[in-house]
C-alpha cells in the first residue's frame, strides 16, 4: 500500500491522517479505507478478481458454477412448495457475473421456477 503520492489523497495518506488525527483507527475503518477508497483502494483501483486479477473465486473460473448455482435454487424452491415468489439476494456481487451465469443456466429450468425467482445483486 505504498504508492502515496504528496499531495494527493490516497487510500495510505487517508489511513495516516485518521491515525495522526484520532490515534488508533478500528479494523473496520482501516479495512474500509484499504479496500474503498477513491483513490488507491484495492477494489476502486483495480481488477481484483479473474484472468487479469489477483486471485480467482468460484464464479470466475467457470460458467458451471453459476449453472450449479440455478439447479440448487430451483430445489430449494421445490422444497419450499414451489412459491409464486422466490427472493434470493446475493450479498457482493461484485460485476455480476454469478447472477448471469446463472440466470442463463435457469433459462434451461422450469419455467414457473425462472417466473417465481427475483434475484438481488447486491455490491458496493
């Protein structure tokens, strides 16, 4: 984390002036600010995850993945009696790659399963 630039107000001079203004800063603040931040912030400032990235989640090795994904929510719906509405949310979603390859593989499932489903991407 070490590209601070004088002058400019990056992610490292950010966390500096909170420690020399308010002495220990939480976790939670520090790691706000390492990964958040406009300028220098891990997941403002670069392509983290994926061929060009840092490091690989499930989602971004293969399409399977989110095809897995569909066929266990529609038993899931199954098992709840078949709702007319079927939410499921899911927290960091990132670019949304999980919910595509998912809402393509749910095209080849039952249609009242892929009518009662709502899916909410959530992300920063």
């Amino acid at each position: 984390m070490h590209n601070d630039t004088p002058g400019r107000n990056t992610a490292e001079s950010e966390i500096r002036r909170r420690i020399a203004l308010e002495g220990r800063i939480t976790f939670a603040d520090f790691m706000e600010t390492a990964l958040y931040h406009p300028e220098g912030g891990y997941y403002t400032t670069r392509k983290a995850i994926g061929v060009s990235g840092d490091y690989f989640t499930s989602p971004t090795a293969h399409p399977a993945f989110g095809a897995l994904l569909a066929l266990q929510l529609e038993r899931m719906w199954e098992t709840l009696g078949k709702p007319e509405t079927f939410n499921v949310v899911e927290m960091g979603a990132g670019d949304g790659l999980m919910a595509r390859d998912m809402a393509n593989y749910a095209q080849h499932l039952r249609p009242a399963f892929r009518q009662a489903l709502e899916y909410l991407t959530t992300d920063r």
